[in-house]
C-alpha cells in the first residue's frame, strides 16, 4: 500500500516527506540527490523547524533536466470510484520542484533552454486523464492481474494465498510497465515503495447503477501505452521494435451481486467479476503523416518490405504471446478509397500473407469500410459490423471472476481495432462490440432479454419498459462518450468525433455541426502547436533526456520562406484592400494594380503549401524530420 497524504517539508538543504498514516519519512538531499529513509522522528523535527508543510497525494517521480534533478509531484487529486472495494483517484494538478535552488552554474543558454523544458513538463502535466490508486495495480486487466498472481505463487496455492503474496509485492514492481507514464520518472523511487506512485494515462470511469433491487458498478478503464506515444500526426504506425502509436487497451468491468441472476451464493453482498478487453492502435505498418498545412496529408509508407514484416511479426507476436492477449480479430475501419486506399490494401495485403497466417493462426481480419458504409447517416448499418464479428464472439468468450477472485471463465482473444486515427470511428465501434459482450454477460445471469439484438440502437422496446435496462444503457453511453472525448483531447487536441452517435444512439445535425468545430480546432493544432505538445511528451516520458553541454535544440533558425511568403500574403491583402476603398482615376490602371496583387497573394499562397512542412510547428527534441529522410521512407 501506498501512502496517501504526505507533507513536504520543502527546506534549503533537502526534500522532507512525511506520511500522516505512516513512521518512516523520506528525505531528499537537494545537493546530492541522495535518499534515505528516517524512523527519527527528534532528527526530522531538527531539519524542518521553521518550515510550513505542503500537502501533496503523491510523488510522480525524479526527472533529469539541465539544471539537475526534478521532484514531480501530485498537488491535487480527485475521487473517481470505487472498484473492488480500492479506491480510484484522477490528477486534477501537478508540479514540479527543482532540487537546485538557482540556475547560477548555467550559461545564459543553458538557463533559457532549462525555463523550456520546465515549461514543457508543466504543458505534459496539464493534459487530463492521469490516474491512480494506491492499493491496487491500475495498470492491469483483471484477467492481467489473475494470471500475474497465479505466476507469482505455487500453482496448489489457494486464491487467498495468492492475493497475499501479490499485495505484498510493492505496485511499481508488479505493475504492466507499458501503461505506467512515469516509469521511467521512478526509477530512483523504487527503493522505497511505499512512496513510489505509479500512474497511468488515458480514461477511468466508475458508475453504481441499480439493478434488479441491487446495485451494479459498471467502470470503463482505459490505458495509453508509453511506447510510441505522441501526437497525431507525429507517432503513426509502427516502430522498428513493433510498438504501435495510439495503443489503448481498453476494459469494461462489470461488478454484480453474485447472487443476482441463476447464480445464487450464500453470500449477499460478494461480488462477481466480468471482464471485457479489446485494444486499439495505429495500422502496425511502417508508414508516417506528418503535417503540411493540408486538411489531411497523404500517408507515406515504407517500401522497405523486409522491415515492414518484421515490424508487423514483432508487434503480434508481442500482443498475441508477450502480453498474453491471445489471437487477435482485427477490425480495420479504414477507407477503401482516397487517401486512406494504399495503406488499407498493404494492410489487408500483410494480414493475408502466407508467413503471417502460419505464425498466427488465429489472426483474423476484418474490414468494415465505416464511411461508406455508414453514408448519408446510414449509421444502422453498424449491425453490419456486429454481424460478422458474432461467431467471434463465441470463441472469443470474456473474463469472470468469483468473489474469492478465482476465474471462473477466461477472454482467450481479442478485438484490435483501428481508423487511421484510433479515435472516432474507432470508438464507435468498440463501444458496440463492448456493449455486445455485456449483454452477453448479462444473459449468462439470466437476463437475457435486457438489451435487443441490435446493439447499435437504444430504441428497442425492452430499453423502453425496463427501468433497469435504460439506466444501464445511458451510464454505457455517457462512459463510452466520455472515453472518446478524453483519448481525443489527449492524442489530437479537441473532443472526438462522432460523440453523438455514442452519446445518444444516433447521428444528429448539431453532432455534425460540432464535428466540424472541431475538425477546425483539430487541424490548427496539429498543425501550429503538437510539435511543441510532442515533445513535452518525449521530455515527461524519458524518451529525450537534457544534457549540458548540447547545442540548444531550441536555437534552430527558421527558413527564409517563413517570414517572406507571409508577409508577401499579408502585404498583398492589405493592398488589395486599399485599393477597393480608395477612388481609382483611371480604371486600367486599377486592373493592373490589382491583377498585380492578386497574382501576388495567389503565388504566396501556392508557396505557402508548397512548403507547408516548413510552417507546421515541429518537435525539437529527439525526433529527426528532414525531408531527406522523410523521402527514404
């Protein structure tokens, strides 16, 4: 268990951190970056006389910048849920302490590129969607978190000895390092483990609802992975090493009365546990869309095909065996035509290859063309795509726990879901196959009727009559709305889109008219402001570490087209505009003066996308984006 509420003790010499539930206290030497734990109480009374106490709910970790070491801390907090009977909090504010008291040793330099990076972890930390617990491991599915215990213990060992043995192993050396943000941040943390917070990225949610004269809780848990992880238009596709950008496993928990339905036990109040994974990601191929100032630039993919196999094995063998997901049924959204064709057929053309189906027998592959398909706001044709995933359905089964926390069924597969973005069209989808799982779970209770067959509407009579059913199927709408909203804002900047369709069931005017707000809002960000939010992530994440020295990656000059083409535009505006306001005398010379103009601004406008990769806002930090090595892509 991890302590809660901690004061810290913020003096010249050292970082004090006092628990209120706890002896021990941590001390920090802001000198040496040495830390000790103390059971001195008359020594930690010396040390902070004078001092007033902060209160803090946790320590995010240690962070290497130019001026020296970094305390991370949780400064506020707010209460999510409850989930078998733990608590869930959310990062509602962070910060971030330096162990230097001055940046005196720094040149001038030096000392302004340390002001940036700080001011790109303060960016990092303000993205919503940080969550954490302090007595169970977030990181972790249920059927995760089963098998870890049943790997830690002799395979005679009760469930209880089992669970013994995991909540005495510390939550940062248990924990599914792919979803802890700030893995890396608490490295030096690990020595002491009840201090050591780990915290993990994307969407919990936890709602009670009646049921049946119980009550039901119904959570949603989304987890970013670490690997790979960026922006829009900067983390596409797959690594060398098979990491997709975008990954999300994403769980829909369901915790009932074990005594509600057929299955009656002696105990009113245990609960039983079901489970429902389903992962998204961006195509695992090698490809890239940086931005251009176009609407939506062209995918470039690799043509390196060796690379990409090797890429594609090491992402499924990964998921399939590495992470124990089992076989995987992939459900591709993309669009059979227009931008998105090439990179949907190398896809479909991967996934069919000889070499693949003997490595991964039970790889499936589906291709539901989502636009076409759901047209002219034809969006119940969804049932479409609920049709021919049902038999998988049947193999794939879900996850149920008792109340003792044995399992009593397992999820032996998975959906992988993807659009190009893993966003919209992505979560419409996985929340009507989610909501299909549970309407399954719901019949193994003896509820079988609760939800209709046709999972893409809420309109059936049943929804209707029963009180239980509409409660129920409002809370999985608003959960799933809010997931999309949240992984959007955290990955393209806005909102998604499509919420309407999640949020109420079916496609609205307002819902496109909001769409195309922030379609707008989507394209100025990515385009002017996620190069900056890309590096704050790589800067949080560990994956770029400062060093003294480096030429300032901060100091890189603009091209002369930068400055030029606009100010040609903006002249050539202004003059177009003078002359309509001002009186001509002689009206050829009005046309030529303003065919003169016209043709300016036409021309700046051409250079202006015609290198538009110049006027994007681009990462500075740890990523290469010359064009000569886009164009061995």
């Amino acid at each position: 268990m991890i302590y809660e509420v901690l004061s810290l003790f913020n003096t010249p010499d050292k970082f004090v951190i006092q628990p209120h539930n706890g002896q021990e206290t941590l001390i920090i030497d802001r000198q040496t970056g040495d830390m000790s734990i103390t059971m001195d109480s008359s020594a930690v009374s010396r040390l902070i006389v004078g001092t007033p106490p902060t209160t803090i709910y946790g320590l995010w970790g240690v962070l290497q910048l130019l001026s020296g070491p970094h305390l991370l801390i949780v400064q506020a907090r707010r209460h999510v849920g409850n989930l078998r009977g733990h608590s869930l909090w959310r990062v509602e504010s962070a910060d971030i302490l330096p162990y230097c008291r001055s940046s005196l040793h720094l040149t001038e330099t030096a000392a302004a590129d340390n002001e940036i990076y700080l001011q790109l972890v303060r960016e990092s930390l303000r993205t919503p969607g940080y969550y954490f617990s302090y007595t169970t491991d977030l990181s972790r599915s249920l059927q995760s978190a089963c098998r870890y215990a049943a790997e830690s213990v002799d395979y005679t060992a009760t469930p209880a000895a089992a669970a013994a043995v995991v909540d005495a192993t510390p939550l940062c050396d248990r924990a599914d390092d792919r979803f802890v943000w700030n893995y890396n941040s608490l490295i030096k943390l690990r020595r002491f483990p009840r201090f050591a917070l780990p915290v993990v990225h994307g969407f919990v949610c936890v709602r009670t609802v009646p049921f049946k004269g119980r009550t039901i809780d119904y959570a949603l848990i989304s987890r970013r992975s670490r690997h790979r992880a960026g922006v829009r238009y900067y983390t596409r596709g797959l690594d060398e090493d098979g990491y997709a950008a975008n990954f999300v496993e994403t769980e829909q928990i369901l915790s009932v009365p074990s005594s509600a339905g057929t299955n009656q036990t002696a105990n009113p109040n245990a609960q039983a546990l079901f489970s429902f994974v389903q992962t998204r990601g961006s195509v695992p191929l090698i490809w890239s869309q940086y931005p251009n100032l176009l609407y939506k630039p062209a995918p470039t993919i690799s043509q390196d095909w060796d690379k990409q196999f090797d890429a594609f094995v090491a992402h499924f063998s990964d998921q399939v065996f590495t992470r124990c997901y089992g076989n995987q049924v992939i459900v591709n959204l993309l669009d059979a035509v227009g931008k998105e064709r090439e990179l949907c057929a190398q896809f479909s053309r991967m996934c069919s290859l000889t070499e693949v189906t003997r490595r991964f027998d039970g790889l499936r592959y589906e291709h539901f063309d989502f636009h076409r398909e759901c047209s002219r706001l034809r969006w119940d044709r969804l049932s479409l795509l609920l049709e021919r995933t049902e038999p998988d359905f049947d193999s794939m089964g879900y996850f149920q726990a008792a109340p003792d926390g044995s399992p009593q069924r397992t999820q032996h597969s998975v959906f992988r879901v993807n659009c190009i973005d893993c966003l919209d069209r992505t979560n419409v989808a996985q929340c009507l196959l989610a909501r299909r799982a549970l309407a399954r779970q719901l019949a193994d209770l003896g509820y079988a009727a609760l939800f209709a067959n046709n999972a893409t509407s809420s309109n059936s009579s049943e929804s209707k009559t029963d009180p239980d059913a509409e409660s129920l199927e409002s809370v999985i709408k608003l959960a799933w709305s809010d997931n999309a909203d949240e992984l959007s804002l955290q990955y393209a900047g806005t909102g998604a889109l499509k919420a309407d369709f999640t949020r109420t069931g079916r496609r609205t005017k307002s819902g496109a008219l909001r769409d195309a707000y922030f379609s707008a809002v989507r394209y100025a960000r990515n385009n002017f402001y996620d190069g900056w939010r890309q590096d704050a992530i790589d800067l949080l994440l560990g994956n770029y570490l400062p060093e003294r020295g480096e030429l300032s990656p901060f100091a890189q000059g603009r091209d002369w087209k930068v400055w030029l083409l606009p100010s040609v535009l903006l002249f050539g505006l202004t003059m177009l505009t003078m002359g309509a306001l001002l009186p001509p005398e002689h009206w050829s010379e009005q046309m030529l003066f303003s065919l003169f103009w016209c043709t300016s601004v036409v021309l700046a406008i051409f250079g202006i996308f015609y290198y538009g990769e110049d006027f994007v806002d681009r990462p500075r930090l740890g990523q290469k984006f010359s064009r000569q090595k886009r164009s061995t892509v």
